[in-house]
C-alpha cells in the first residue's frame, strides 16, 4: 500500500494549534507541545502507510484513533487521508464535532 498525502482541515488544525498554545502557556516552555507533535508526527506516518489503523467512529464513516488523552478523527479517500479532529478528551463532550451531520 503506497503512502497516502494527509492534509488537516482547518478546525483540526485549529484545534491542535488550541491544545499546542495552551500548554506552552501553562508551562511556560513548548517542552509538552513538542513532546505532542512529535508524537502526532510519528501517529500520522504510520497512518499514511495503513489507513485502517483506526477504528471506525459511532457514524461509520470518520474513523478515529486515540493517542493518550487526545482522539485523531479522519476521513479517507482514494487519493488523501484528511484530518478532521484532534480533540482533547479532557474538554466538554458537547463542543466535539458531530461526524453526522
């Protein structure tokens, strides 16, 4: 299986951006933020070379793929893997994206 282009929606990547900003406020020193990146590095290129390392979400459409307390929601076509989600568990349930709609 050839390696696929992921690409991040823009709410993902907002939502990364969110988590990234927050703990470098915190913490005063991006140490944990690049500790999270490098590991969403090392998740995404196992995806890109097996799309189906996730399991698939309550919809059966978006599949996702869960890296300690945060989930990884993405969406496969036949050229690209799209990153819809990084949500952070720890967050009001409510405000996560509805893969429904």
């Amino acid at each position: 299986m050839a390696k696929k282009q992921i690409i991040w929606s823009k709410r993902a990547n907002a939502e990364l951006v969110g988590v990234l900003e927050f703990f470098n406020e915190r913490n005063g020193n991006s140490n944990y933020s690049l500790k999270i990146l490098i590991e969403v590095e090392d998740l995404l290129n196992a995806l890109s070379k097996n799309e189906l390392i996730g399991r698939l979400s309550s919809d059966k459409r978006a599949r996702v793929i869960v890296m300690g307390t945060y989930l990884i929601f993405y969406d496969i076509t036949e050229e690209r893997i799209e990153i819809v989600s990084f949500w952070d568990n720890r967050q009001d349930e409510s405000k996560r994206i509805d893969f429904k709609k």
